[in-house]
C-alpha cells in the first residue's frame, strides 16, 4: 500500500450534516496523524462541493484547511455534488446544488490547489508531481479492473459487468455461493476507441486533435486549447462543460 484515501468531503460542520456525513472536522488531522504512525507516506483527501449550506467562504476555508494539514495531501479529488434520483437528496429540491454555483466552487479549487502545487490531471482530480493515481489513470485509459463489493463495476478487454447494487442483495448471494454479478455487456471495437477518447478527453492528455471540430464549431471556442504533440485539451472552463465538448467528438473512423 502507497497511499490511502481520506473521505473528508468538507471541514464544515453545517455542510457534513448536510451530506448526511457522521465524522466532524476534527477527525481529519487524527485520521493523518494515524496514517503517519502506520508508515504510510502519502494520502489523498476526497472534497464535494455544493452541499447544502455551504458558501464561497466556507468551501475556501476547507481547501485552505486541507493543504494546511501536516503533512500536507499529495493527491485531493473535488467533485460535484450530484443528485440521483431515489435518495433523500433527491426529495428535497432546496438541497439541490445550483451548477453556477458549483462551477464558481470548481473555479476556486483549481485556482487554490494549483497555487499550492498540486496540478490537475483529470476534471475532478489534483495532485503533486509524480502523485496522480495509478488506479484511476487505469480507469481512464481503458484498462482492466476489478469489481469487487456491492455495486462494483468491473472490465477486461472489453467486457464490463457489475454487481447487485444492495449491500444485503450482494452478501446473499456471496454467502450462497452464487455469483454477485447483476448483468454485464461487451463492447464492440468502435465502442472501446469512442468510450477511450472521452475518458482521455478528461484528462490533461486530452484527445487527438483531429477528433474535434475545433474553428468548425462556435460553441468550442474558449473550450479547448492546444496540449503536447498537438493534443486538444480542456481549458478551465472547457472542464466545467466537457460532456457538451464530449458530445462534439468525432466518429472514429472519421479522426485523421
């Protein structure tokens, strides 16, 4: 083990109960100090933001917080706070999180992380040089991995599965003997190539630069920039709407 993954979410109290999150923000320097004492030389924080409650102030203080920890995170993760139907979240509307809101949010994690030297590599993630996650540059590259514990998703060369959703569903099955997976599909050749450039399209690789219309298309303009090797990259605010670029890529068969 290299590194472990902190689930801090926020140092705000008001925005934990909000997320329905049981640890307070004492707990976070306690959980480091524990880390150190056990020999493990790195960690990774995990932030969300737009919670209930929360404001500029609030969301700044807990990036602040973060990097003030000694040591100091080499890898954080930020993401959205997003609203999936069923859940508590979803019944009540004045939880919801406003997308100008959250993309001021995105805009002040990047600007705060970036200056205290952790560089993005993906939408959601920041880290120091030579920390990003190898697990989940996996991911975005297309390899193999894994699905192990409810709700897992799980691929290899094209196949992908996932398990039963419910931790009891998963249990069962596993105490039976039976198999936990839930369904599974394979991807065809041209689904593997078109899936591979919109997780590439996330990262600061980015895509080729045949695979997008750029001075074709209006709605591009200020979204893209020109990366290593002549790659297309996202620009910060190219970030905060890379599904409306995503929706722009190419057919395959048609990049040159």
């Amino acid at each position: 083990m290299t590194r472990i993954s902190l689930g801090v979410q926020s140092l705000d109290p008001a925005v934990l109960a909000g997320l329905g999150r049981r640890h307070d923000a004492a707990a976070v320097p306690a959980a480091v100090r524990a880390i150190g004492a056990a020999g493990i030389g790195s960690y990774s924080v995990d932030l969300i933001y737009g919670g209930a409650g929360e404001t500029d102030a609030s969301w700044v203080s807990t990036l602040e917080g973060v990097l003030a920890l000694d040591p100091a995170p080499s890898h954080v993760s930020a993401y959205a706070l997003t609203v999936e139907p069923g859940t508590p979240l979803w019944r009540d509307r004045s939880r919801h999180p406003d997308d100008d809101v959250q993309a001021g949010r995105y805009e002040l994690a990047d600007r705060i992380l970036g200056a205290a030297g952790l560089s993005w590599y993906e939408i959601s993630n920041w880290a120091r040089p030579g920390h990003e996650s190898r697990h989940n540059l996996n991911y975005w590259a297309g390899g193999d991995y894994l699905a192990i514990g409810a709700a897992a998703h799980g691929h290899r060369g094209g196949l992908r599965w996932w398990n039963l959703r419910t931790p009891e569903r998963y249990m069962s099955a596993v105490s039976a003997g039976r198999s936990p997976v839930a369904a599974s599909e394979q991807l065809t050749p041209g689904e593997r190539s078109a899936e591979s450039l919109e997780l590439s399209l996330r990262t600061r690789a980015g895509v080729p630069a045949g695979s997008l219309p750029l001075g074709e298309d209006e709605a591009l303009e200020g979204l893209l920039e020109e990366g290593e090797a002549g790659r297309l990259v996202l620009t910060l605010r190219g970030r905060m709407l890379a599904n409306e670029v995503a929706y722009r890529l190419k057919p395959v068969n048609e990049i040159t």
